[in-house]
C-alpha cells in the first residue's frame, strides 16, 4: 500500500478510536472533566485527592484554558447535562488541536521535507496519538504545549545571529505556554530544561530586552493561575499548586499510595510499549543530538527520578522520538520495510485493545443506566475502574467508596442508609468486603445493581450461590470490554471479554 493512502488512513483511524468509549485509565476523567463537568453543570463530582482544598495540587487554569470554552459553547447550545456526547466532542477537539499543532510544530523542528514526511507518518499511525493522545489527561495537553515551546526555541535560535530579530511577540507566546505547561504539569520543565540551555545562550543572552519580556509574560501568566487556584479553591492564602504538587510528590510515603516501579521502567518497558518495532532505530547507531532529541533526554531523566512510573507520563515524548527516527540507522531497506509493517500490526492491535475496548463497559453501562432519565436507587461497581460520575448528570447523586484504615480496606465511609441516588465505588476489595456491603443494603430492602466485568462473573456467581433467597437478574450485558486488571492465565474465565449489569434484591 502506498504510504501516504496509509497516512491518509491513519487519520481516519484516529478519528474513529477519538470517538470510541474506551477508558484507558481514571485519571483521564477524574483531574480534568469531573471537575469542570461540576464547576459548569453543578453535578455531583468524586473530587480527587488532587483537587481536595486540603491538598491544592492541581491547578484549574489549564483546564479553563483547554476545555472551559467546549464546555461553555456546549452549556449554552442548550444541552442540559454532560454526558457521553460531550466527552466525544473533548476528545474530538484534542485528537484536531494535537494533529494542527504537530504538523505545524514539524515544519520548525524539521527541515527537510522528507524528514517531515516520515516524521508525520509515524506520529499519525501511533496508537498513542490515536488513544492516549485523544483523551483527556493532563499529559496529551502537556504535548502540546512542549511542541509549541520546542518550535518557538527553534525559532529563536534560528535568527539568533540576526540583530533586527528581536522576537518580543513569540517571547511573550513563550512566556505564556511556558507557564501553561507547568501549571498543567509540573513535569513540563523536565522536558524544557535542556533545550532551553542552547536557547538561552544562542538567542537570549544577546536579546536581554525580549528574555525580559518572556520572563514578565511568563510571571503575570502564574499570578493569574495563581489567583484563578486561590479563588476556586477558597483558600485563606496565595494558592500555588504546582508546588503543592512537587510537595507531595517528593514524599516517597505519597508515591506508595500510587504504586513504586524501578526506575528503569520508563527505558525498560514504556518506552518499548510506546515505540513497538521503531525501538530498534534508537538502538542501532548513535543519535543526533537536536532540540528533540534533547527534549527526550531532559524528560526521560527527570521523570526517571521519580518512582511512579506510567506510560502516560511518555506521552509528550512519542511525536519528538518520530521525528528523531533516522531510517539510515538501518542500512537495509528491507529491514525499514519490515519494521515498518511490523509497526503498523502493532499499532492497530495496540489501538483496538486501548481505543476500542479498553473498560469500554464502564462508560457503556453508564449510559445504559441514565437513557430516558431512569431512576437511580444503588449503583455497585466492583472490580471496575472507578466509574466517571460526571456522566450520571445527577445532581442528587451520592459517591461512596471504601477507604484504608491501618494497612486494611474497610467500608467505614460508605453510608447504608442512602438507597436512593447512591453510586458505591468498591474498587477491587476482596469478596467478603463486597458481601458485607450487599448485605447491608438488601437488610435496607434496596434496589442494587452490580456493575462486574464478565472476567470476574465466578466471584458475583459465588454470591448467587451463598445467598440463595436473593433475587439476581442479570438486567444488560455486553461483549465489547476487555478488563486487563484481573487476567489470570490459570483461570480461563478471567479471559473472557465482556461486561455485565445484575439486578439485586431482598425477596
């Protein structure tokens, strides 16, 4: 197939996985559109421990910035609650605002047009770009933003031997996506602070006026999303979240809460599940070193220093590692046309696995279970991601979930006594913690649905078995949901695909 009928495609199946419900991880939801979908709508939202005013270490500017306008346009088009239609046209805005900005960005970092060509190829027919890129972690916006700052950097240090370039408008720009990208993430100076260095010195120590003027956006940019964060989160001083946030983060007894990974994680294993077979061009031969590829080096080394390694936090670096590929590290063109077809394999399997059916039956069932304004009594979701409560439009509604007391989880937080409009998020406690919670709400005569995966159904079905006097219907199902969480290779039903919706009640 020729190369650019599969560029061609490639948007198309970016397009399409954009417009999918998959759920690839809670964060996606729950530090970005749970909050505004409460700041805008006023429903009920499950608030982060980032988001808790107690904490602060999250800041809303970027968020207004990126999302607040769909939000509002959506809100006075007359659509009188959020939901799935919404969280398709976010995803639609980041999947068109990430390809106009690395096309764009492309045409500074790269110079030959075959270059760019290649560059363009692979970043279009990435999974990454597909589905991580199109969701709504604060990481795709991180993207973006380094691709603007990388661009402008190249800029700069282009007609940095050009006296009558002064630049003050692009070092105001500067400034501005500067200070965005670190109040979105606090990671974002990671990826700058080494292609910053030839910058600084090639441009700015000869254009102090305009350095001036990039440092002034840069400080008036942070005090507005400093005074954005002090007011919203109502507190008593001078809110400044990003350095909430490296606060917490520098506490090793935080980062357990999260999960600890060696630090070679992010070499070892994400950068491999990022790049597929492309991972054999950076290994070959030696690399030239360019603002991208000094990007990928100042990233990968901070975040290595932290413990808490996710392959999202990698995100920012897949479009700089394409276009850093040099096809001549390989010098056999069979070999580049293997890898090639090799990575489109692993790309479209990659996609269909995260951008299709990831968890879809989360955001599904959801859906299923608010159609016509249906009544909520209890809502049980076990062994699932945390369900995205924003897309209940519920203003009544009432988010439980169990919390760890002493090394041990428990259901101390959970109020028994509401069974109406009650979403009970029981994560992946053992069976005897779900027991005790059935039975306290059927002693109450509720009405309980249980959301499970069908790889965990021999788990409800040892529920049906012990509690023979209950009646269970089993109400929805689906066969589009692939749970990843619960595979047990000994155990084949843990294989099976799918998502169920049973209905629970004393008789």
């Amino acid at each position: 197939m020729d190369p650019r009928t599969v560029h061609i495609v490639g948007y198309l199946v970016g397009l399409f996985f954009a417009l999918e419900p998959s759920y690839i991880h809670p964060d996606e939801h729950f530090q970005s559109l749970e909050i505004l979908a409460h700041l805008f709508y006023g429903s009920a939202a499950t608030v982060p421990w980032e988001f808790a005013a107690r904490n602060a270490a999250r800041s809303f500017g970027p968020l207004y910035v990126a999302y607040g306008p769909l939000f509002y346009l959506y809100r006075r088009l007359g659509s009188p609650a959020p939901g799935l239609a919404l969280l398709y046209l976010v995803r639609l805005q980041n999947y068109i605002v990430y390809t106009c900005v690395y096309m764009l960005a492309l045409q500074f970092l790269l110079r030959s047009k075959l270059d760019r060509a290649k560059a363009t190829f692979y970043i279009s027919t990435s999974y990454v770009t597909w589905t991580y890129q199109t969701h709504s972690f604060s990481n795709s916006l991180e993207t973006c933003a380094l691709l603007i700052v990388l661009s402008l950097f190249q800029v700069l240090i282009l007609d940095a031997r050009a006296p009558r370039h002064n630049h003050y408008r692009t070092s105001a720009i500067l400034g501005f996506v500067i200070a965005f990208g670190f109040f979105n993430r606090i990671t974002f100076l990671g990826f700058i602070a080494l292609p910053a260095i030839p910058t600084l010195r090639k441009f700015y120590l000869g254009h102090l006026k305009s350095l001036l003027i990039c440092a002034t956006t840069f400080c008036l940019s942070c005090c507005a999303f400093i005074y954005a964060d002090t007011v919203l989160y109502e507190t008593p001083h001078w809110c400044i979240a990003p350095l909430n946030n490296l606060e917490y983060n520098l506490q090793s007894s935080n980062l357990a809460l999260h999960g600890v990974h060696p630090r070679y994680t992010h070499i070892l294993i994400n950068i491999p599940q990022m790049l597929g077979p492309l991972v054999t061009y950076f290994i070959s031969r030696k690399q030239k070193i360019n603002l991208t590829m000094l990007s990928c080096i100042s990233g990968l080394l901070f975040l290595s220093a932290f413990q808490h390694q996710e392959l999202r936090f990698l995100i920012p670096l897949m479009p700089l590692l394409c276009a850093s590929i040099n096809l001549s590290n390989l010098s056999s063109s069979v070999r580049n046309r293997y890898i090639t077809r090799t990575w489109l394999v692993f790309n479209v399997v990659f996609g269909v696995i995260m951008g299709s059916l990831h968890q879809r039956g989360v955001l599904t069932a959801i859906e299923e279970s608010t159609k016509n304004n249906a009544p909520i009594d209890v809502h049980v979701w076990w062994k699932t991601y945390s369900p995205p409560t924003w897309l209940y439009s519920n203003h009544n509604l009432v988010v439980s979930t169990t919390n760890i007391h002493d090394g041990e989880e428990n259901l101390d937080d959970v109020n028994f006594q509401i069974i109406r409009n009650h979403v009970v998020d029981l994560k992946g406690c053992d069976y005897e913690l779900f027991e005790v919670a059935m039975h306290n709400f059927l002693e109450l005569n509720a009405s309980v649905r249980v959301f499970i995966p069908k790889s965990t159904d021999t788990l409800f079905t040892n529920f049906r078995s012990r509690n023979p006097t209950v009646r269970i219907d089993k109400v929805w199902e689906t066969r589009l949901n692939l749970d990843l969480d619960h595979l047990d290779f000994t155990d084949l039903s843990t294989l099976i695909p799918g998502f169920l919706i049973y209905e629970v009640a004393a008789t």
